[in-house]
C-alpha cells in the first residue's frame, strides 16, 4: 500500500483529541559505507519509504504491528522481535525520569524491513519523536538523534550515527553530506534530471549480519589501536588517515591494511560523489558507484554473491549508469542509478535474471528523495 492509503487508515482509527500521526523514513545511502564508525565521510538521504504511526491516549500501553498482526502491552514478558526498538527508547524514559502519557500505537509500513534501509531505525526514530511531542519534552532534534542512538546500541548493533542523522535531518531532494568526525551535515541538492535512484531488495540476509558488522567495526578500532600506538597519535582512524600515506601502513597485516586502504579511499569517493553531484557529471557518478562496490566486495568484504551479481548485471545493462551495495551488507539491498526512461525495462530485465539465477524475484523500489521524520495530523 503506498504512504497516502496508510496514513488514511491510521488516521481512521487515530481521531480523537490528542491524537498523532507520524511519517518517519527510510534511507538509501548514496556512497561512504562502514565510513560513519571510523569518523568519516557520508551522503544519505531519506526516502519516501517509510514507516507510518498513529497514536492515541490510552488506558494502557498498547502497540500493534499492523504488517505483523502482532501486539505487544509493556506488561508482556514475551515480545515479539521489533518490541525491542519500543522497549529500548521507553527505558531512556523511564531512566531520565521523563513522563509518558499512556496511549495505544498503531504501526505500518511502505519500507521493507531487513532491506537494509534502515527500517528499525526509522522505528526507534519515529517513537522518540512522536513521544517528545506527545509528552512535551522539547527535546531538540541533535539530542533525539543521540538517544536513538544509545538506545539502538541495546539491541547488539555497534553502528555510527549515519541512519539516525539521514532520518531526523532528511530534506526533500537532498542528501546529507556528513562529517561523522563531529556529526555535522550539510544538506546536497540530489535531483539528476532524467536519472532515477533505484533499489533493489536480494531478499536476503546471510550469516548473522549484526555480528559480521561488529566484527568490521571491532576490527577497525584495533587497526586505530594499532596506529596509534605506532605513531604516537589519538586513537582515531580519521586522524590516521589524514597524516598518514598508504606507504607507512607496513607494520599492519594483510586484511588491516585492506580495511583501512578500503576506508582512505570510500572517504575519497565521498568528496568526488559531492563534487559529481553538484556538477551534474553523470558518468563520474555512475564510475564512483561501481568502484565503491569493488571496495566493499574484496577489500572490505561485506557483500555477497546475491548483491554483486545485481551489481554485474548493472554493469552490462545500457539503461544503468552505477551500482553498488548498501547499508551494512551480507544481503539486503543495492542501490542503482537508472536512465529514467528505462526505469520499467531495467525493472523486468534485472527481476527475471535474478530470478533465473537464484530461484525467486528481487523487490524493486523507487528511491525518491523525502524529508526527514514527520507529524502528518494531530487532533
Ligand atoms: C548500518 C549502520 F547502522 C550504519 O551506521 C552504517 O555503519 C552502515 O551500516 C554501513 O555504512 O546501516
């Protein structure tokens, strides 16, 4: 169902006086991944994908997963799998004594979950958001960003703040370019006329992916350990890289040097994508994505064979002028830029060789460009 029909049904039953309806995004991520935990550079964006919230005042603490046909009260010891995300942000509550009007939440959702599009982000962002207002807290949004954080922390994930930021901050048409140093962001014009961002959904979830991704980001703390130690210097991979040239690495092993090589020049791409896209250079563009993926395929080694198989395939069709994975990796999805007249043909073509190749069809999504989390309608 698209985000309109969903709205309308929530706010069917979410009608009476202090009622709120929330919209809170998903994201693609247009290049700089497993840049955010080693204080880089990125450039998400939020999408039209979202998840989708309605809440009411309440006897009790009720909340409904729609897609699910689920339900989870706060009393409830049992809890299904996306409770945690619910449970999480209402325990930064309860620690910092903040008050919590009862109430009953109904959720939806147009963004997939497990795609890689940081749909349980966009869960804990989006309650966080709709209490602060519910309860008055006024607390500002460089704050909301840091406690979805901590609280997304208490379901195992060591992540940066990437996700969080592109969803609280996203601005229609822009992306966020990051400086995960400090967290600032600048906001970048997105729109290519004639071009569509285009995601592509494998389906699929190899191994167990939040550990392979702690085990990227424990390891690149060690390469910092490591550097620091060497050089006499912070133990920040940022500065290590900055003062550092790829020559003087010698002293690390093999796959250490591949991650940090990997890491120096996804920063690089970074700045070269900002450049690309404000100067409209299509074929850069389209170079930086595929050579993106090529990192993240044999040096930092996160992709599988689902997504570089989409990424192959993109790279022989016509109507495709970049490719890479996204997100964390180990499945989820890839994101591709697309000729816009060939968007439908691209479409088919992709979703039947895949099909051919694997047993079963991706999901295919338009990436439009949003604004960051929402209130659509209070009563
Ligand atoms: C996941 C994490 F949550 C982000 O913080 C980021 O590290 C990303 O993987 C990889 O770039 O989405």
């Amino acid at each position: 169902m698209i985000g309109q029909e969903l709205i309308q049904k929530l706010e069917s039953i979410h009608n009476q006086t202090d009622s709120w309806i929330i919209k809170s995004p998903g994201r693609i991520n247009i290049i700089g991944e497993h840049t955010d935990y080693n204080y880089g550079f990125c450039l998400p964006a939020a999408i039209e994908l979202a998840v989708f919230m309605g809440l009411s005042p309440s006897d009790k603490f009720q909340i409904n997963a729609w897609d699910r046909k689920e339900s989870w009260n706060i009393v409830d010891t049992i809890r299904p799998d996306w409770a945690v995300y619910f449970k999480a942000i209402l325990n930064y509550a309860l620690k910092e004594n903040l008050p919590v009007k009862t109430f009953s939440l109904d959720f939806t959702a147009s963004l997939p979950s497990g795609a890689g599009l940081s749909s349980s982000s966009s869960i804990t962002c989006g309650f966080l958001y709709a209490l602060n207002l519910m309860n008055s807290w006024n607390i500002p949004l460089e704050q909301l960003t840091s406690i979805a954080v901590i609280a997304e922390k208490e379901s195992g994930v060591e992540g940066g703040m990437m996700d969080q930021i592109s969803i609280f901050n996203g601005s229609k048409d822009h992306a966020l370019l990051i400086d995960c140093l400090d967290w600032s962001f600048k906001k970048i014009p997105i729109l290519l006329a004639n071009y569509q961002w285009t995601i592509v959904d494998t389906k699929v979830k190899h191994k167990l992916i939040d550990s392979d991704y702690n085990n990227r980001s424990r390891l690149c703390k060690k390469i910092a350990n490591k550097c620091a130690n060497h050089f006499g210097i912070e133990e920040n991979l940022r500065i290590v890289y900055e003062q550092y040239s790829k020559e003087e690495f010698g002293f690390l092993e093999s796959q250490e040097k591949n991650l940090l090589s990997y890491v120096i020049e996804e920063n690089d791409r970074v700045k070269a994508m900002t450049k690309s896209i404000l100067s409209q250079d299509i074929s850069s563009i389209g170079s930086l994505l595929f050579s993106g993926h090529e990192g993240l395929r044999n040096k930092y080694q996160v992709s599988c064979p689902e997504l570089d198989f989409l990424i192959d395939f993109a790279a022989k069709s016509s109507a495709a002028i970049g490719a890479r994975m996204m997100g964390g990796g180990f499945g989820g999805s890839s994101l591709h830029l697309i000729k816009e007249n060939c968007t439908e043909e691209f479409t088919q073509e992709i979703s039947q060789a895949y099909r051919s190749k694997f047993g079963f069809a991706p999901d295919v999504y338009k990436a439009d460009i949003s604004n960051g989390v929402e209130l659509i309608n209070k009563k």
